[in-house]
C-alpha cells in the first residue's frame, strides 16, 4: 500500500504519475509498454510511478495476477532509478459494488478505484438522474469504500462527470457536490489513508471545481497523489502540464 504525508506544493506532487496504463489496457496505445513508460519516466526525472491497468466486466482475477507477475518479472530485468507499484484501476461500479476478488486486490501495490466510469454498461446508475442525483451517488459510493475495504488506496478521477453522457452540462454534476460532503469524504480519506487523486483532466476540464477540491482539501489535510492518467507516452511526463494545473488551482 501506498502512503504518504499530505503535499500542497504541486511541483513536489509532480515528481510522482500514480495513473499509467499499459498497452494491456485496452483504451492504451500500443506503444505503452512497460519499457518504453520506464524510459519516458527517467527522462522526466520521475520518482514513482503506478501501473493501473482497467479491471472491467471483460477481465477476470485470473488475468489481472497474470498481468501483474508479468509486469513484476519485466521490471526485475530493467535497470532504471524509477521506483514502480504495480496496481490496478479497480471499477467501483455500485454502491458496495467492485469486480475484483479480496485476494486480488490483496496482490496489488497500489489500487486504485474508479467511481465514476458511467459509460460502461454494467455500471450502476442512481435512480435520480439528475446532476444532484449523480453527485449523491458518488458521495455514497466512495464514502462506503472508505469505510469498509481497508484496501483501498486512491479513488481515481474523483466527483467528475465527464463520463455521463446523458448530462448537457458534465461539471454541474461536481457543482452539485456540497462543501460539507467534499470535506467529509476528505476527513474520512484522511483517517483511513485514502488519498484522492490530482488528475490533469479533470482539473482542466473542470477548473472551478478544483479550486474547491484543492482549497477544501487542504483545510482538511486531504492527501491527494498526482496521477495523469496516461494512455499515451507523452503522458508520463509531468512537469508540463503540472504548470498548467498550478495556474488553475
């Protein structure tokens, strides 16, 4: 498991890109393996790195370790300064609902859960469709992953809405979130040592809100890991679009 102590200084959360795919993800370029992240990362002088492939309705646990021993072994062969979990972006799809098995998760380093992936087609949607509707159900989803899988390490590309295509307006879902639920979740975080992840797409796509989430996140000693959610080489490197990200926030 993953811990560290709250940062709020950007270029320090930099040094570490906590979301990468490999080419064994099936949303990844071809280009994405491990040797070519590994040399993408040490030319952009990155600390730690976290391998989060997708656990969807389409994997099996079986696949998952596979992919993860196999990962391990070409990692062992490298010489290369840059430190590697091997995780998994692990689908929150329900309330109390993820695919994995315990002894899987158990398995990885670094396990990352997404809450929000509504354009997949297992995925569990609230009755209540509206924006208020969908920010309820991302409050509820997260705050019983906290409480109740001791496992858990990061939620991936939190309070988005960007993957709700029925919604005209994407953000207004994060909009609907109160400043006394995004403090809960980060109090709750904080106790159980969940962090949240700082992730460059949803911090462009949506800047005012992470105004909120930083801001509100740092009032309540939130750990947030940095994670560009890379399904491309260029991704790996940080540091340009970190800047980026330090003028929104």
């Amino acid at each position: 498991m993953y811990v560290h102590e709250p940062i709020y200084d950007i270029d320090e959360l930099a040094r570490q890109n906590l979301h990468i795919h490999t080419n064994f993800s099936k949303c990844a370029r071809e280009e994405m393996t491990l040797s070519a992240i590994l040399r993408a990362a040490e030319a952009a002088d990155l600390e730690i790195i976290a391998i989060t492939d997708h656990f969807n309705n389409d994997n099996t646990d079986k696949q998952c370790v596979e992919r993860y021993e196999q990962l391990r072994m070409q990692y062992r062969e490298e010489k290369t300064p840059v430190m590697v979990l091997f995780g998994s972006e692990f689908s929150l799809y329900g309330v109390g609902k993820s695919l994995e098995k315990e002894k899987t998760r158990l398995r990885m380093d670094y396990r990352l859960y997404a809450p929000n992936h509504y354009h997949l087609d297992y995925w569990e949607h609230p009755e209540d469709k509206s924006p208020r509707g969908y920010a309820l159900h991302g409050y509820e989803m997260i705050k019983d992953l906290i409480l109740n899988n001791k496992e858990v390490d990061c939620i991936a590309h939190p309070f988005t809405g960007r993957y709700i295509g029925s919604l005209e307006d994407q953000n207004s879902v994060s909009a609907a979130l109160t400043d006394n639920e995004l403090g809960e979740l980060f109090t709750l975080g904080r106790e159980h040592g969940v962090a949240f992840e700082f992730n460059y797409f949803s911090v462009y796509s949506n800047p005012e809100f992470a105004k909120r989430m930083w801001n509100i996140g740092k009032e309540t000693g939130a750990c947030f890991n940095f994670g560009m959610d890379c399904h491309w080489l260029s991704m790996v490197d940080t540091k340009p679009l970190a800047e980026l990200m330090k003028k929104i926030v």
